[in-house]
C-alpha cells in the first residue's frame, strides 16, 4: 500500500486537462442494466470510460468523487471493490464511485499514472488528491473517506447526491453553507489572499480549539502561502548542493507535499532529522508536525511518518 490521501493540497498531482472538454450534463449512467434494488446504488456508484470522464470533473464540483481504477484480472481489486461500494452506500450521497477499468481505458489510466493497481484517487472541484493504491484494510478506508470529506468542505465541495431520483425541473442541490468562518478562509483562498484565510482559520480556532476542519485548513493555508513564490527545479538544486540546509530542505519538501508526493516530503525531513545534531533538530521535528497535520493524523503515510520518527528520537 502507498501514496497520497486526502488532506493534501488540490495542486497538480496529474494531469487531466485533456478529459476536461467532455459533455457535461449529468453523472456518467452506470453501464449494463441494473435490477430495480440497486436503483439507489447506481446514482453513487457507477462506470465510467475516456469518453464521459468530463461529466465526473464536472460532478466533483458538487460532490467528492472517488475513482477506482481496477481491472478484471486484478484480484487485489475484487477484495477492494465491495469494500468500497460498501462505505460509499453508507455515506448515502456524501460521496460517489466512479469506477474506470483500466484495459478499457488507457487514457485515465495514463492520465492517473496508474503504474499498479487498484489505485484509488479523488476528485475535490475537478483536481485529483490520490489516496491509496492496494486493497487497503476496511477501517482504513473510511479514515481515508473521512479525511476526504473534510478537504472536500474546506474547499467549499458538501453537496449530496438525492437517492430518490432527480431534482424536480428547474430546481438545483444546493451544497450544505459552510460555517462563517470556513467561508470566509475559503473566499481569501479563492482570491489568493493567504494571510486573511490564516486570521479566519486561527479564529474560528481561538472559538473551537477542537475545530479540527479549521486546524486542517489552517496547515494548509501556510502550506500555500510558503510554496506560492517557489520555482521546484532551483529548489531541489538548492537542496541537492546544500544537503543540510534546513530551509532548503524545507521548500522541497512543501513543494513535494503541495504536489501530492507526501512520502516524499516525509522521508526528506525524516533524513534530515537524522542527519542534523540534537540541538539543531527542533524545527524539522516542527515542521514535519505541522505537515503530518495537513495530510492527516489518521494517513496510513502520516503513521509509518510518525513511527521513523519516533524511533529517530528514542
């Protein structure tokens, strides 16, 4: 098991520019009849191809979409599927699965840089945030849709898809209203303004300490603000000539992390620790906090993180 999960920062982990100019009108139909009792699974969870992928991004605006990449030979994907509709159906239209077979598709599996599978991404208002890859254990999966619809409301994504047939003609879904404050971090990221999306997030904060939505978006904020003005190809030469220069080493791995590479940013500073005396290791054991909050506490990456670096320091 591996890769990126939710919590990270929608920034370009693939590319999907090509599959954006696709009708967009309505989800994908799921493919093959479906008897009258899966009615309501068929409107959370469906197929869809190279062709109609447009509809999803377009979807991903008013709902989290999951993508399953998975092939009929795979059967590490046979195990993963039931798991999958299982929590999707739970979550009664929080979230939909679009499922993509990858022999049948090339293009999104290409797309997806799907190098194994079954790799399972989301897609948060039309930008990818990968989540794992293998048949990821039952518990583990709802921690990662958990962490996925927190990313999804601080980018502004709480829709619900209806379950008892479409909205009458004329009418819309209207997505559930973020709290003041949310919204008000969410409109300064919209507009590039980092800093007043920080003082919003450190209110609502100073009002809820346990607003862990707020923290999140908080992390995130800064993550932004830092890597915002940072050219990736100077910053990993400034990192490669100067292997223990502490903000050197810090722009690579922000830039890993806003990327979608989170082990990459994790083992970065995790070696760095290592390499650095006792008294100089303060700010990356910081820092490296500070992302796993980001990317989220209960992040199968965040936990082998936090296990090296427990044991870098007893």
């Amino acid at each position: 098991m591996s890769t990126p999960a939710p919590g990270a920062v929608l920034r370009g982990a693939v590319d999907l520019s090509s599959l954006r100019n696709r009708p967009a009108d309505a989800p994908p139909a799921p493919s093959g009849s479906q008897p009258a009792g899966q009615a309501q699974a068929s409107r959370l969870i469906f197929d869809v191809t190279d062709a109609d992928f447009g509809q999803v991004l377009e979807l991903s605006k008013t709902v989290p979409v999951v993508v399953d990449l998975w092939a009929e030979w795979c059967g590490p994907c046979k195990q993963l599927s039931p798991v999958l509709e299982k929590l999707i159906t739970e979550l009664a239209g929080r979230v939909v699965l679009a499922k993509v077979d990858v022999d049948a598709n090339p293009q999104l599996a290409q797309s997806f840089r799907a190098q194994s599978i079954p790799l399972v991404v989301a897609l948060v208002a039309g930008q990818p945030v990968q989540l794992f890859t293998g048949a990821v254990p039952e518990g583990q999966v709802r921690e990662v849709l958990t962490q996925l619809l927190q990313l999804a409301a601080q980018h502004g994504v709480t829709g619900t898809i209806p379950l008892d047939g479409p909205p009458a003609e004329g009418e819309e879904e209207q997505p559930a209203a973020l709290p003041p404050l949310h919204q008000a971090a969410f409109d300064a990221i919209e507009a590039g303004d980092y800093a007043a999306a920080a003082t919003a997030y450190e209110q609502a904060l100073t009002e809820n300490p346990h607003d862990e939505d707020a923290r999140a978006g908080l992390g995130q904020v800064h993550l932004l603000a830092r890597v915002q003005h940072l050219d990736l190809t100077a910053a990993r030469a400034a990192a490669a000539s100067a292997p223990r220069d502490v903000q050197a080493q810090f722009d690579v791995a922000d830039l890993d992390l806003a990327g979608g590479h989170v082990d990459d940013a994790f083992a970065r500073l995790l070696d760095l620790f290592a390499e650095l005396p006792g008294d100089e290791r303060a700010p990356v054991r910081v820092r490296l906090l500070e992302l796993f909050g980001v990317v989220g506490d209960a992040d199968p990456r965040v936990i082998r993180a936090r296990s090296r670096l427990a044991s870098l320091l007893f």
